[in-house]
C-alpha cells in the first residue's frame, strides 16, 4: 500500500499541472488507521479537488463518519486531464487523497450527485479505479453508492449504483455503514445486503424495482421487487440545532473555489418557486439559533484560521435572525480582520443593507435574480418579486456605492412569450437608467455596468414543471439571439447566456429514465468528461452516442408528460406530494401565487405531514 | 517593533505546492496560532511578511525563510510554541531569532541555494565527465519558459558548485533578488531526464559571503 502513495509522488506529481491539488495533507485532515478501522468509505466528488473541496455536503460527512470510532472515510476528485493521461500511462489507479490508497481497496465508494453534468465523470472515476462499472458486474468489491440532490432522480446513472440515499446523510449514512459492517461480519452476499438495506428509511435500491415500458416509449411501471417499499422517503433532520456539523474545517492548501470557512444557517427554503428543485426538496425550512452558530463560527475560526465567513443557505436574507447573526459575527470577529460574506442575495433593498453591513473592502458587483422579466411571467414562476422589488434593490444598490449590478434571467420558461422576452431587456435599461440618475445626483464617475445573464431553463424532477416540455434548442437559440440584438441597442448594458447544448442534455437526463444509462456508458466509452466544462464539453459525440443506443434526447427533455404518465421518479419522493406538484402547475398557469408558507398558512405540500417534520424558525423576525 | 526570522523545514508532497499556495498557507498558520502580525496601513492592508525566494515545485527543503514584522512583543519561545501547534503536516520550525535593528531583510539577503539531488543509478564516470564538460564551457544557454513569455538565458555564471559522488548531485546554484538558477535546469543541461530524478532538496539557503542569513 505505502507503494502506491511513493508511486503517486515520484511517477505523478512532479509531471503534472499544479500537483498540489491531489496532496491532500490539509490542516484538520483525518487519517484513521487502516488496519484498526473496521469499515472504510471513500467518498469521491466527481469534479476537480478545487471544485470539489467548495461542496459543504462532503465537508459534514467527512466529519460524521470520521467521528465514529469503527469507520473512516477518505476523499477523491476526478483528476485533471494531464494528471488522468499519467495514472492510465502508469498504470496507477485513483487513489485516495488522505492516505494515497486505492479507491478499489475501500469498502463502500460513495459519489455525490451534484448536477448531471458531471455523471461522466462518475464512469471515469470508477474505471480509474478499476471498478467494474455496471452494479450487475460486480459481485465483490466496494459497494458503489450515491447521494445528493440527484439521489431523487437517480435513473439515469441507477445501472452504475447499488444503492442511493434520499435526503439528508447525517443519520441515515452511519445507519446504512453500520448495517453493511454487519452484513460484512456475517458473510452475507451482496445481493442479501440490498434486500435488507431497501428497509431502512431513505434507501433506494434500484435494482430492486422492475420498469416496464410502453410501445411509446413512456413508462408503463414501475415494479418493487423483493419487499422494496412502492415509495421511498428522503430522510430529514427535524433540529438543526442538533445536527452533527464539523468543528474543524479541511483548511486546503492550494486555491479552492470557495475559499472560507461557511457556516451553513438554515435549510430549506418554502419560498416556493416553481422553477427550482432545491426549494422542493430540501423542505422545510429549519433554521439553526444564533447561539449555536456563534458556538459554531468561534470553534471553526479556532481551528482553520479563515480570514473569511460565508453565511450558507438557499436564501440566507430569509434566516429570520439574520440581522441578529451578522450583527453579532461582525463585533466579534471584524477586529481580527475576519470578513463576512453572503451568497446570495434576495432582490429587495433589506438585502441590499445587509450586503452594505458585510461589505468589507472595495465595492464591485452586486448581483440580483429577478428570473423573469415580466410580472405575467414571475407570478407564473412564483418568485414574488415585483418590479419595485428589482428597482428599489438596484437604487439602493447604486446609492451605496455599487458601480456594477448582475441580473440573472431565465428563458425558455413555461407560457413565455415576446413580451416576457422584452421584459428582460426593459428591466434591465431601466435599472441603467436609474443608476445613471443616480450617478449624476451625487456626481459619481464610475462608469456603470449592468450585465445581464441569461439561462435556458431546464425543467427538474420534483417541481411544478417536471411535467413541461423544454423549449427546443432552436427555439432557445433563436430567443438567445433577439436578446443579444436588443441588448446592443444600450451602451453599458452587456448580455451573456449559457450553451443551450447543455441545457438541453441537462433536461434529458434530468427527466430522463434509467435507459439513459447505456447512452451515459456510450457517451463515456466516445470520450465523453467533464461536460460541465465548456471546453471538455462534446455535444456532437453526446448526440451520436444517444443515436447509437437507438434513443433521442428530445424524447426525454421536449416532451409535455401527461397528469397521469408514470415519471421516472415516481417511486421516490421528498416528503412533497405529486398531487400539490400538479396543483402547482396548473396554478402557475393561471399566473396564480403561493405564499411561502413560513409566514402564511401551510399551502398543503405535505412534507410536514408525511415526515413529521415543520418548519422551524428560531427568530421572530418576520 | 519587533521584527523575527523564521526558518522552517518542508518535507514530504506538501512540497509539491507552489510558492504562492504556500504564502497563502502561511497567512492561515499564523492566525491560526494567533500571532500578532503588523498589518500594511491603507486601502487593501497586508501582513509584514517578507519570504525568501520561491522553492521551485517539488523539491523539498531544510531551511526556508520568512521575517515576520510583530505588532507586539512576544518571547522567541512563545512565538515558536505557538506557531509550532498550528503547522501542517511536512512543515516544521527549524529556528526562529530576532532581528536586529539595521539588518538586511531577508529578500535582499539571499544569494544563493545548496541542493542535494538524487537520481536513478547512471554510470559514475561518464556522469563525471558530463560535469567537467558542462562546467568547461564559457555560456550555457537555457530556455526559461514562462507564462510571461520564452527567453534564453546563459546558466553558467549562476553554477557555483556541481558535484557527483555516485548517487547523488550536490549543487549550489544563484537564487534571489538577481536571480535563479534551477537543479532541474542543471540536470537538463547534463542530458538528465526529469523522469530520472528521485528526490530534490533543498540543504541550505546563503548570503552572497556563504554564510547563512
Ligand atoms: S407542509 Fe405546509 S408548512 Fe410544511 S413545507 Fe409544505 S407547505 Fe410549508
């Protein structure tokens, strides 16, 4: 074993590109003893280190399971291309980046499911490993399982699992560990394990479910095989207050994406808008106290020396006490020169205050969401905000001092039209034109800049547009250009959008079903990973590989499902009901709002109800 | 004011991180270990730390320097203990000493480094002759190669000591403010591949007299 970790530093890392992401050694950095240790996971984010070590998920887990005297878990990231070539030149498997161990050597592998994008990258890492890369192949060997945001629509990549996990890990990960040391112990056979593992709340076992389909091509079932629950739940912690979450961070060595420390405030966010699959399935929302956060900064500033603070969550301007936090994090720690910072903000000038209170040093960009352009167009989304919204936010933002401001739209929504097109660009100038007002009342010579960031909508599984056709790649391209045509008219205004090709194989596999996984496989045999980067990213061999397997992704992204078609997720579910989903759908076709049910009365998605869980607000703040 | 000079030791992959991944490292050590350091006055203050040159990427090294500027008096012991709790893996203290009032800083002080370099067995005489002839000629022309662009630089001036034992190059090469002459570039220039090199250290880092800063 101590062969492999001296081959990786004398063969690999002084050959390759910036050597010290795949060093590991970070401050904080867990390495149990091996032969001591009863059960050892590898947990392998399918993205580079610098990408990888951003992921808050894996920094939880990593201390979770680390915390538990008979496991270990050790990190790995998918190698740059360079680094890749060398280790298939040497023959050198991955390896893992705590110990240098091969990944093969673990007994449960676990992978994020972060966006599907990186599912390529999921293959690659396996083969890298030299683990067989379909679940019905390997007999021994590690257990390959998943998690993550994509653990509710896992079919595309279900031929490459044994099992995944739905919701949060914190409890249900050492349970599904504890249960596989057993079976270990006992000397059961994989496939016995399965059996047993679909009992415990929160595991999904793909191959214990049988899907059949239509002469159409659509599902016609969708089959529980040996006792497996017809539905799965996602698991949830109802007190985050009591959540295990690390005392000491990995503090990396070398630039990571998101360098600081994040304190993660709340989770969930009921907001509700229609679009978005982080607000369904991550309900409700269940804040962490001041107190507790404070505990939490003081041990994690202690121990990594950070220099900087970022306040995580899907909407941190809605923690009921976040004027309380910040307040509080800024008299404690600004003395020592220690930052603060959001995310993201919320468009209205309550937010905007808060990014002014933050504020450290030099002003430069602020960036707001409006997502649509018209107001037909956000009711139809539910994000209740309102052309005030946007223009007071901006005003203010102008008025403190901010020179550039960013607004991220989509297209390609639902019901969109011209005028929802043209919405974009009117909001847009008018912002400009405030701010210029602005400029010239206080005299202010900075040029300003508004940029616009356009995205082609993708619908997701587990929101109100699960059910809607994605708009075609023409049509995309054809709305991506109007807005490039109008935007030209305006000086200072810059326009830029995303490769609608991505958006589109997003759709299709984010709707997809599991027979996507031999055109995953295909794609991967053609060359195909890192599809997240544009410049890895092969849209013609995605196409071909589709076409080799005898399907489209028009199939899977364009197509309009019925009320009653079975969606490929059908059988896993976040607490969140099909029922109030359609409600939802049709509500937004109507262009008819729902409140967000922290501050009105429950709206009926049922996740409280199903999961005996509520929503969990520790300020009064409202 | 007090300023202090460090020297630490870095061993291990932890030396595969580059120059500049290591400053920043240290910014997080030192707050870490709640040192009190002067900061920069005015728009985008920084902390006084003066390191010596870059070690290039791989290569390990017994002594590494930094002057740190203190905003208060500390004991050398204190300093020392409580940076000491707050080092990575692979990098440890070797010697910390205040600096005396007049005293060169460290970044004008360093002229050159020793370097122990270990390669794969190759045939003692020739290696031997090798070296004579490279040390014989008058200019020996090296292309640097950096994002900044490609030039062509003549090493020879910047090759102090060149020596073979069988095993193992010792090398003293330029480094610092006026230069930096790389054991990877010496090897080179012997017709050595850099898949032939086992380990690179660096022993010492000197003033122009030889002695240590
Ligand atoms: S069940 Fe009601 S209260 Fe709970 S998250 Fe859903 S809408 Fe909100």
């Amino acid at each position: 074993m101590v062969v492999l970790r001296e081959r990786i530093t004398r063969e690999l890392l002084p050959f390759v590109t910036r050597p010290g992401q795949y060093i590991g050694g970070e401050y904080n950095q867990i390495v149990k003893d091996w032969d001591s240790t009863q059960l050892k996971m590898a947990f392998l984010f399918p993205d580079t280190y610098e990408i990888g070590m951003s992921f808050v998920g894996m920094r939880i887990l990593y201390h979770v399971v680390n915390a538990q005297p008979d496991f270990l878990l050790e990190r790995s990231f998918a190698p740059l291309v360079d680094m890749e070539a060398r280790m298939r030149e040497k023959g050198i498997p991955l390896f893992t980046w705590e110990s240098g161990r091969a990944v093969k050597d673990f007994d449960v592998v676990g992978f994020t499911l972060q966006y599907e994008m990186s599912y390529s990258n999921i293959l690659n890492m396996l083969d890298l490993a030299g683990i067989p890369l379909l679940a019905k192949d390997r007999v021994s060997g590690p257990l390959v399982v998943a998690g993550g945001p994509g653990a509710f629509n896992p079919e595309p990549v279900a031929d490459f699992f044994d099992l995944f996990m739905l919701g949060e890990g914190e409890e249900l990960l050492p349970e599904l560990l504890a249960a596989y040391e057993k079976s270990k112990q006992a000397g059961e056979s994989k496939h016995d394990f399965l059996v047993k593992a679909a009992q415990i709340p929160g595991v999904y076992v793909p191959s214990l479910y049988q899907v059949t389909y239509g002469e159409d091509g659509v599902i016609k079932e969708i089959l529980p095989l040996e006792n497996g629950p017809a539905v799965v739940y996602k698991r949830v912690l109802p007190d985050m207050d009591l959540a295990m979450y690390p005392d000491k961070e990995l503090v990396p060595l070398t630039q990571v994406v998101h360098d600081r420390l994040v304190l993660e405030v709340m989770r969930g966010c009921t907001r509700g808008c229609r679009f978005c699959q982080a607000g369904i399935i991550y309900r409700p929302v269940r804040e962490k106290s001041v107190d507790k956060l404070i505990q939490q900064a003081d041990a994690l500033l202690e121990s990594s020396g950070y220099e900087e603070m970022g306040l995580m969550s899907l909407s941190t301007a809605d923690y009921s006490c976040v004027n309380e936090l910040i307040s509080e994090l800024l008299d404690r720690y600004s003395e020592e020169g220690v930052g603060v910072s959001l995310p993201s903000l919320r468009v209205d000038a309550f937010s905007v205050d808060l990014a002014e209170k933050v504020q450290k040093v030099r002003k430069s960009g602020l960036t707001f969401a409006p997502e649509a352009g018209t107001q037909r167009m956000r009711n139809v989304i539910n994000k209740g905000v309102t052309e005030e919204h946007v223009l007071t936010a901006t005003k203010a933002a102008f008025s403190q001092g901010w020179s550039q401001i960013k607004l991220y739209f989509m297209i390609g929504l639902p019901t969109e039209t011209k005028e929802d097109l043209d919405g974009i660009i009117d909001l847009a100038v008018k912002v400009l034109q405030n701010g210029k007002e602005i400029a010239r009342e206080k005299g202010i010579r900075k040029p300003l800049k508004v940029s616009v960031s356009v995205s082609s909508f993708v619908p997701k599984s587990h929101t109100p547009f699960q059910w809607f056709g994605q708009n075609t790649l023409a049509e995309l391209k054809e709305k991506q250009h109007y807005l490039k045509e109008q935007a030209k008219q305006y000086k200072n205004l810059s326009l830029n959008y995303h490769q609608s090709e991505v958006s589109f194989l997003e759709a299709a596999f984010s709707r997809g079903d599991r027979r996507l996984g031999q055109v995953l496989l295909k794609a991967w045999e053609m060359g195909c990973k890192f599809d997240g980067w544009t410049e890895h990213f092969k849209y013609q061999t995605w196409i071909d590989a589709f076409a080799a397997c005898g399907y489209t992704p028009e199939f899977f992204a364009y197509r309009e499902m019925d009320k009653d078609e079975v969606l490929p997720w059908q059988h896993l579910s976040c607490g969140v009901s099909q029922k109030w989903l359609w409600h939802e759908w049709q509500k937004a076709l109507a262009e008819d709002l729902t409140a967000d049910c922290r501050h009105n009365p429950c709206s009926g998605c049922g996740v409280c109800q199903k999961l005996g869980v509520d929503n969990d607000l520790k300020g009064a703040g409202r | 004011m007090s300023i202090f000079r460090c020297c630490y030791r870095i061993q291990g992959n932890i030396s595969f991180l580059s120059h500049l991944d290591l400053l920043q490292a240290w910014q997080r050590i030192l707050r870490r270990a709640k040192i009190p350091v002067s900061m920069s006055q005015g728009f985008n203050p920084h902390t006084k730390i003066a390191f010596g040159p870059a070690r290039p990427v791989g290569v390990e090294s017994l002594r590494e320097y930094f002057d740190i500027e203190l905003q208060q008096e500390m004991e050398v012991a204190d300093f020392s203990q409580q940076l000491s709790l707050a080092l990575p893996e692979g990098i440890s203290l070797e010697e910390v000493r205040p600096v005396q009032v007049g005293e060169k800083s460290i970044t004008a002080l360093i002229a050159m480094a020793n370097y122990s370099v270990w390669v794969e067995a190759h045939n003692g005489m020739d290696i031997k002759k090798r070296i004579v002839d490279l040390l014989a000629k008058e200019e020996i022309p090296y292309l640097k190669t950096s994002p900044k662009g490609d030039k062509i630089v003549n090493l020879r001036p910047g090759i102090f000591v060149l020596e073979w034992d069988g095993e193992m190059f010792t090398m003293q090469l330029l480094a610092g403010n006026s230069g930096h002459v790389r054991p990877e570039e010496v090897l080179s220039c012997l017709g050595i591949e850099k898949e032939e090199t086992k380990r690179m250290l660096r022993t010492d880092l000197l003033c122009a007299d030889g002695a240590r800063p």
